[in-house]
C-alpha cells in the first residue's frame, strides 16, 4: 500500500482513539459484556446466484460461472440465508434501510438518488410521486451514531450513495461515522481505473490518489485502505470497531480486472461474462485479504462478517451486441435488478460471528436489510432512544441456531418508480412501479401501472410463474388488508395519476 496514505491511515486512527470521546467510551463499556467487532462487506448489484454457493436448492449454471472460494470459506464458518432480501430493487434504499434501520416504505426514500424527480415528465402511465431525494436527514438517527455511543469506532470505505450531492447525507461523516474515505453521492464510480473518474466529476472517487501511481484496479484500492485501518485498530484492541466496506462493484460500467480477464476468455466466456467473472472474482479476493489481515492481526476470532448485496444483479444491460448482451442471470429468479419480482429483492447473505454462528449453516427464514441496525444493537449492548422506530428485527436468534422471528413490522417492498429507460421497460414487462409483502412463504405483489394484485407460493413456485391469487382468496385479502393497513400507518407515497395529478389508490383486490 501506498506508504503516505498507510500513514495517513494510521494517523487517524491514532488521533481518533486519543480522543476525549474515546476516552470517556471505553469507561461506559465496563459493565458490558465483551462487544464483537462488527464488519459489513457490501456488494453492490451482486444478484442471489452470482457466486459459486448455490442459493437455491440446485446448482445453476451461474454458479459455476463464478469463482468465489472466499465467499465458500466465510460460509463454512458461518450461516448462509437463504432467503435473504434487500429493501429494495434498486441501491440507496437499501442502503439507507440499513443506516436508519427503517424502510423505504417509512423514509420515503424510495428511489436511488437522485433518479427520477416529483412529476417527471417521461411517457409513462403514471407521475412520479413526491418522495425523499436527499436522503437521510439530519434528525434521523443512525446506525453509526448507535454504535458510537456504546463505544465503537466507525468508518466508512467505499459507496455511501446516502444523499444527493450537497445534502447532509452525501457525506457519511455527518451520519456519525468517526472516517469516511472514498465515499461521496455518487452511486457509480466514473471508472475502475485510476484516477476513478474524471477529477472534478459527479461520479470521480475522491480521496484515493495515493493508488494513481501504481494504477491499483478500484476494487483493490478500497481493499488496500480497509486492511491498513485493520492494521491500525489492532494496536487498539481495547475499543471495538465498526468497519462498512462498501465497494462499488459489481455496479456498472462494468470493466474487467486486467489481471483476470484473460483466463475468463480462455475458458470460453463471452467478453461481457468474462469481464463480470473477473470483477466478481476480484471482489471474492478483497474479501480473502479481509479475513486473512483480521487473522494476522489476531482480530478474527472477535470480528463478525455480515456479507450482503445492496439490490439483486444487473440482468437488463452492461454489455454490448459484439461482446454479448448480459453479464449475468438471476435464474430460478424473475428478472433482477430494478424488477418488481424476486430477482430484483433476494441477495446472497452470509454471516460469520466466530463463537455464535455453526459452520456451513443454511437458514431459509425470510430476513430483509432493515434488520441488520437492531441486530447490530444486539449483539453490542447498544441502546436507543425510547421513541425511536424500527421496521426490521435482530437476526440474533437465527445466528445462533434458534428460528421462527416475530416481526411486528410485516416485510414489505416498496417502488412508486419507473426505473430504467422506457426502451428497456418495453422489453422488460416485470420493471414497473409496485409494491409487496411476504408473510411465511407468500408473497403477495401489486402492480400499479396495471392495477392488478399477483400472489405466489415461493416455496413451490420461486421463479414467479403461476399467480394463484384466483384459487387463494382468502390468502390474498390477508394478506393485502396487512400491506394496506401498514401502508396507511406510515403514510407511503403512491404514484400521481397523469391527469389528476392525485395518488392512485393503495393495493386493492
């Protein structure tokens, strides 16, 4: 790594932890039980079947497309979910669901930012609803201001994507994290290759100069920065950390790992898988470098991994007719990315809590991201406010073997949005404004452009196929009264009527 910024890293790190605030933090951690270090690996578009770990109960040709033996590792000392689902189709979210541990549905922020605005003026059958587009507010309370207070260090590698470009959120140090690096507005980098984008750019990746002479491929430049602040908090063993490694792959424009292409052609790929393979294989590597600095340094055996995906994969575009259309597939899965079907909600999540989780466990209860803010409350003793509101549930239980959570907060998807251009939309039916809820293995879906509800049995029908929603009845109002009843309790937005300018009505049978 580069030696002014492994100092610079360093430095931080040191003048962070001599601080007052962590002085007076590590006296407020006497009386609590050992708190594990906590870091969350976040992928970005990576689909439920883009590794070499079968999600499903068959193996599927994407999982032999894909090496990924440090994902394979990771799950052998941990849990594999099943049925594990981002908040949304798409990435800022999600990603706030898991700052805010709220839903889109609640936040209001329900698009990726800063997508389309209020009344966007683009044929289609509805207008875009009023909605969130700057992001986390100051007054929402966060996941690193929590974690803060019960003592941890925090910091912030890689995409935020939690705010529009001058708004509060654009910045994850005025959410609470104690160092934020390489993070900004953007949701894409501008390149993979340095300087990451035009400086200057809306999407050029800021604060990683320190790799333009060795011309470090993205991925392993954010890597490089997450290992050296391991390095730094292990001479610092008595204060816990929160680490979010956020990286910007697998998120278009999708360019290859120099290193790794060549052996993807030779195999047979077309240049458009070729070039996924090798990115999601160079993120598979920063996830080995991770494990294998938390040994070195001694920290693994007190490190929680939580490994997620933002939304599901890139299954619409990223290629080109010469070097082939799709980088991927989210077979069994309907669609993917942006879809208002499974495949654009299930993402590949495993969790290593080293004395806590089973080896090579899977679970199929259903868990979504707005559950991660008050599991991580759990396992560190942290407290919150008497008011504070949260859609999701501690996971904790399933880490350690027991089953059956009881949610309060049914689980629910929420997308007053047109994503896409109208071109791919013509092609692509499934990408259209919805809104769903799953309660044990149904999951019922309501079109608004269509103005039509779909349910389906996921356990017997996973890829969506077969709309029962005729022989269930009874089922269906069931579970439409709950999305409805809860849609009014947090007032979500719908989409306007084109010429009347009002939301339309809420899901109805």
């Amino acid at each position: 790594m580069n030696k002014k910024l492994k100092q610079g890293v360093q430095l931080m790190v040191a003048g962070l932890m001599a601080s007052p605030f962590c002085a007076m933090a590590k006296k407020t951690q006497q009386n609590i039980v050992e708190q594990p270090n906590i870091l969350l690996f976040v992928v970005d578009d990576m689909g439920w079947q883009d590794s070499s770990i079968p999600m499903w109960q068959e193996t599927v040709p994407t999982n032999r497309l894909y090496r990924t033996p440090n994902m394979e590792r990771l799950a052998a000392k941990g849990v594999t979910f099943t049925d594990a689902y981002a908040s949304s189709p798409v990435c800022s979210p999600t990603r706030t669901a898991i700052m805010t541990g709220q839903n889109p549905m609640r936040t209001r922020i329900s698009n990726w930012i800063p997508g389309e605005r209020v009344g966007s003026s683009e044929v289609q059958k509805h207008l875009v609803p009023e909605w969130n587009v700057p992001g986390i507010s100051k007054d929402q309370l966060t996941l690193p201001q929590v974690l803060n207070s019960a003592g941890y260090f925090t910091a912030m590698i890689g995409k935020g994507h939690f705010g529009e470009k001058g708004a509060h959120a654009a910045d994850p140090k005025n959410l609470g994290f104690d160092v934020s690096i390489a993070s900004h507005h953007a949701g894409h980098p501008g390149s993979y290759y340095v300087p990451y984008g035009k400086p200057g750019s809306s999407h050029h990746v800021p604060q990683l100069d320190a790799f333009y002479k060795d011309s470090t491929y993205l991925t392993d430049a954010l890597t490089n920065v997450a290992v050296n602040m391991l390095d730094s908090l292990s001479k610092h063993p008595e204060k816990p950390f929160f680490i979010d490694l956020s990286h910007y792959a697998l998120h278009t424009p999708l360019m290859e790992h120099p290193e790794l292409m060549a052996k993807y052609l030779g195999l047979g790929y077309n240049r458009t898988q070729a070039r996924y393979a090798s990115m999601v294989e160079s993120m598979d590597a920063s996830l080995g470098r991770i494990m294998d600095a938390l040994q070195v340094n001694g920290q693994l055996d007190n490190t929680a991994i939580f490994f997620i995906s933002d939304n599901g994969g890139l299954v619409t575009h990223g290629g080109n007719a010469v070097d082939g259309p799709y980088a991927t597939s989210c077979f069994p899965l309907r669609l993917g990315k942006g879809g208002s079907y499974e495949g654009g909600i299930r993402i590949p999540m495993l969790v290593s809590w080293p004395g806590v989780t089973p080896g090579n466990k899977r679970v199929s209860e259903p868990v979504i991201t707005d559950d991660l803010l008050m599991t991580f409350v759990d396992m560190t003793g942290a407290n919150l406010p008497s008011d504070y509101v949260s859609d999701g549930v501690s996971i904790t239980p399933l880490l350690k073997g027991k089953h059956n959570l009881k949610r309060e907060v049914p689980m629910v998807w929420h997308y007053p949005h047109y994503w896409a251009t109208p071109r791919l939309r013509k092609i692509n039916r499934d990408i259209k404004p919805y809104t769903a809820i799953r309660v044990g293995d149904y999951k019922l879906l309501y079109s608004y452009d269509e103005g039509k509800a779909e349910l389906y049995n996921l356990k017997q029908d996973i890829g969506e196929k077969h709309n029962i929603i005729a022989s269930n009845s009874k089922k269906a109002k069931e579970l439409c009264d709950k999305l409805v009843a809860h849609m009014k309790q947090v007032k979500a937005q719908t989409p306007l009527d084109r010429k009347t300018g009002k939301p339309v009505a809420y899901p109805h049978l």
